[in-house]
C-alpha cells in the first residue's frame, strides 16, 4: 500500500532498511471499511455516518486555516467497523476553523555543499502534531524557503537521505 523510503528514493547503503505497509486483503464479511475522509465535507462524513448507524463529533481546529467544512484529520484513522456497531466516539473529525488566518512564517535551510543530489525531507512538528513540508531530491547548495504556518511552539526536522541530520526551532 505504501513505503517508507518512497521508491525510487536515494538511499544510503544496500542495507538500509524500507519500511512496508501491506494490505491484509479485503475485510472480512460483515466488515466495512471507514474511509477517509480527508479533504472532504463533515456534511459527507455525517451522511456516511449516518448510514452505517454511526454517531460523528466535529470541532473546529483553532488557528488551522482554509476551507471551512472541509474535514483535515480524522480520529480513528480510516478502521474496519463490524456491521451494526454503534460508538459514540468512533468518527472524530476536525475541521478547519473559521476564523482569520495566523500569520504564516517562512523556513530556509540551504543543502549543504559538496557530493551528490540527496534526497530531503522536512517535517514540521507543532502542537498540532507532525507535517511534512518539503520531500524530493536536491543538489548541493540549493535554497528552501517554504511558508508554513506553526501552532504554538515548533521545530523543523531536517531528514537528509532518510536520516534525521538536524532539528531547527522555528522563531
């Protein structure tokens, strides 16, 4: 289903280690699967809930912007259900808060110099948790300036050919 370096990523030795996550195959009868519904209405994923005899809570993620309505993150992650359960807390989702944009914020890093084009990973780790804002492969001295938009206190992890090489505080 996925992988972990993606493929055809630059890696370091013949050993290095790829980390696979693999379908078990179709849910068994009786099992349906929760989709995700990242990306799309609460009013879908209410009506979806509703269908399949499920009870939904949505809040608004203060500080989270754009679209309002529009579902972000999900708890549980997309889970088999059994047919005819009923939990009150199985569906949470977030959705993005109404109100007025906070100030976004710009990350620089330079590739260090010297050696081949590497494979690069940035990830961002706030209050709200963690998000990748940079993969792909970049030469030697090539410039980042990525916009992101951190909640409360934060860090950027600097990932160089899948390694973690350095965590930079956010000011």
């Amino acid at each position: 289903m996925s992988q972990d370096p993606a493929g055809a990523s630059a890696v370091d030795k013949d050993d290095a280690m790829v980390n696979l996550v693999i379908s078990q195959g179709p849910p068994p009868n009786g099992v349906r699967l929760a989709p995700s519904f990242s990306g799309k209405t609460v009013s879908d994923a209410t009506q979806w809930a509703q269908q399949n005899g499920l009870l939904v809570t949505v809040r608004d993620e203060p500080g989270h912007t754009g679209t309002p309505g529009i579902i972000y993150r999900q708890d549980p992650a997309p889970t088999p259900i059994a047919r005819g359960s009923r939990n009150s807390s199985f569906l949470r989702l977030a959705e993005r808060a109404r109100r007025r944009p906070s100030p976004w914020k710009v990350f620089y890093y330079e590739i260090p110099q010297g050696g081949d084009s590497r494979s690069m990973r940035l990830v961002l780790r706030d209050d709200s948790g963690e998000t990748e804002i940079f993969s792909g492969v970049k030469q030697p001295g090539s410039k980042l300036s990525i916009p992101i938009n951190p909640q409360g206190r934060s860090r950027v992890r600097v990932f160089m050919n899948n390694i973690l090489i350095e965590e930079q505080e956010v000011k």
